[in-house]
C-alpha cells in the first residue's frame, strides 16, 4: 500500500513519515524546495527519507518567492523569542499563503499517479493554532477537492489525507517518535538557523521544539545556539 | 479591483481574461510551465498578457513531469481524430492528474499577496465534460477550501473562482470572444503542433476549435497543417 508523505525536514513530517511506516505503508516522501530561507530542510528531508527507508523522494522545485508574503521565503523578519501567549494570537508572520494547499495539491497528483489511497500530512492543530491551512476543517475540504477534481476519485479510488498528529500536542508528538525510533537528530524546526548549523533557540517553531522535548522528558540532539 | 487570471496561451483563457477585462479588473497573468510539451503555450500567453494590458505575469515553472502520467507532459501519445462521441467518452488521456488543483492553488496564493478578491478561471464544462477538474462541484469545493485554507478567508476577505466560460459552447466562446476583441491569433490550441507553428488539425483541441469557429461564423487566424 502506497502513501505519498508531505516531508519537510521538520520534527512533525518525520514523525508521521514513520506512522505510516508502521501503518504499513511503502512511503512516497515529497518535497518542495518553494524558496524557503534555508535550503537546510530539503537536505534533512532526503537524509529522513534514507533513514525511514523511502521507496521514492521526489523534490520539486517552486519558487513561491515569486508570490512573496511570508517571513519563511525572505521579505520579513523571523519573529524572536515570544511568549506562548503571544504565539497563540493571530496567524504567524511566518504563514506562507496557500502554502499546505499547493503542497496537498502537489501530494494529490503524486498520489494520482501512482495510484496512492493516502496522503500523510504532519498538520498539528494544537501548537501551530495560528496557520489557517492546518486545521481539520480545511483538511476534509481537501479531500472533497481530492474526489471530485482527480480521474481516481470520478472513478471511486479515493485519495484520503491522513493527519495523525493533528490532535496530539508536541510532547506527545516526541513520545510518538521515540516509539518508532524517529531519526531526531536529522530533523530541522529552526525558522533562522545560525551559522555553522545551529538552532537559533528563540523563533516560535525552536521554542515549541523544545518545550516538547522538555515535556515529553526526552533530550532533544539538536544543538542551540542559546541555551 | 486586482483579478488572477489563470493563462495557458490557449483560446479559453484569452476569451476569460478578456471578460475580468470587461469586468472592470486589473489582470494580474499567472502562467504554469508545468513540462507541457509545447513552450509555445508559455509564449503565447506572454503575448496575449502583453496584448490585453495586463498589470503583471507570473511565468512559475513547476516540472510535473516528476510525477509522469498524461500525454500532455510527454510519455503516451496525443490522441486524433476522434469522432465527437469519443471525444465524450470518459476521461481523455490528455488529463494531468489533479492540474486544476495545482494551478488554482497556486492562483489561491497569488490572489491572497495580492489581496485580490478574484480568481478567473477558463473552465468550461461542455467540450471537455472528461475532464473531472473543469466541473462546477469542483470549483465550488476549492473555493471552499480558499475560505477555510488562508489567511484571507480567515478575515472574511474572500477569494472567489470566476469561471464565466462554464456553461458557454465553443461558439459562444468564440462570440465573446469576437466582441471583447481577444486577439484569437496570438492564441495556441493545439495538443500537437507540427513544425514550423502549424496546429495538427486533428488532436481533440484542433478539432474542438476548428468546429467551434465554423459555428460561429469566424474565420479562424490560425494556420493548420491539414484543411
């Protein structure tokens, strides 16, 4: 059974790479290289694939700087060390516009054409309450798209979006990964790494991380550039 | 007010651009070099961009043919002179798995650091009825996932799929296209065009277009490689 997996380099899409691992899946890793800040989570997204034993990695080229409108692919600044508080408010600077529908849309042709019944999407609505386009409802109109806009879905193979993470919070998310033996070492969350490779510490998605792993009791490998 | 235009360089969405024209909108050109076979779809929407006035034109390259699968992007052949009744049989094996998804997607994104509320769209559901992504439900669903998938929607500042070629025949197509003044000569139709610029006559988009200028009583400006 062939899932296409939505792979970041992130925590989040190596965790529910390996849950579709242990669901039994033969894992299609897809990635796309849209211009962000640091060509680092492309690199880590393919070493994740090698480690979890991907069947296939396609990574696409899109340059959605060509759109602008997002911290992530250059025009502003990574918001630094804010509270939680502060976090949950509003959607990030760091929202991409469209971003999950282009790249859900991207994963639906993949899935098409290798005749996929699955899509795994690592989309979490607890921490990341902010970004519209992770949310269950935004999924599920998705997945109406999926049916009526493909051949596979006029023709009754539907292609599901699964979103295992989407409920569980960032420790649990850690615990999941130990479980499955996840590769965190590999994984990339900084929004602004700093020179030579470390984790910046203070951007939203680096305080997340870490309070995870403090939660979850687990140490996390990356090295931050505070501690 | 700012309109995306989905532009491919074929007649269709000559003739929409020319109504978001009509409508009162500045057109803002977004164009997919998505590894067609033919550049001069890319070139020829260039052209009519520049000929219809159009603020700006986003050419994104996006190589689909990663995924593989239609005969648009290069592994099977383009299929001709089918009768009619062929042409609306089921879906045509020039479909490339979930295109109109992709290319709304990344219109949705567009239209959203534009802050432009429309996105016009050259769907029609008579000539191509095969294909699952030109169908009204299919629009309606992605609009719904333009609400719930960003920021905009978020805000309540939606984003809307125009698509005023739905429900018209290629004649009446043309007709509108005839009192906008499209610059039909500017425009590609052909899925297989012969050296040097000839259209084939007889791949269903030849055919489709040629019938549809009989109908209408227009003379067609482009030049066909059979009579």
């Amino acid at each position: 059974m062939k899932a296409v997996v939505l792979a970041s380099g992130g925590l989040d899409s190596a965790v529910t790479a390996a849950v579709a691992k242990k669901d039994g899946c033969a894992l299609y890793f897809l990635t796309v290289s849209y211009g962000q800040r640091h060509q680092i989570e492309v690199e880590r997204a393919c070493e994740v694939a090698r480690a979890l034993g991907a069947a296939d990695h396609v990574v696409l080229e899109l340059d959605l700087r060509r759109f602008g409108g997002s911290a992530l692919t250059g025009a502003d600044a990574v918001p630094k060390d804010r509270k939680q508080a502060d976090r949950a408010k509003g959607i990030p600077a760091t929202y991409v516009p469209a971003r999950n529908t282009i790249f859900l849309s991207l994963a639906l042709a993949y899935a098409e054409v290798l005749d996929a019944p699955y899509i795994y999407f690592g989309a979490n609505v607890l921490d990341y309450s902010g970004y519209p386009d992770c949310r269950p409802d935004f999924i599920r109109a998705f997945e109406a798209v999926a049916r009526l806009g493909t051949k596979a879905g006029v023709e009754g193979r539907m292609i599901t979006i699964r979103a295992p993470l989407l409920y569980l919070s960032k420790a649990e998310i850690i615990r999941t990964g130990v479980s499955l033996k996840v590769p965190f070492h590999l994984t990339h969350s900084c929004y602004d790494p700093v020179p030579p490779g470390l984790a910046c510490g203070r951007c939203d998605s680096c305080q997340i991380r870490r309070e995870g792993f403090r939660q979850a009791g687990v140490a996390d490998p990356v090295q931050y550039a505070i501690g």
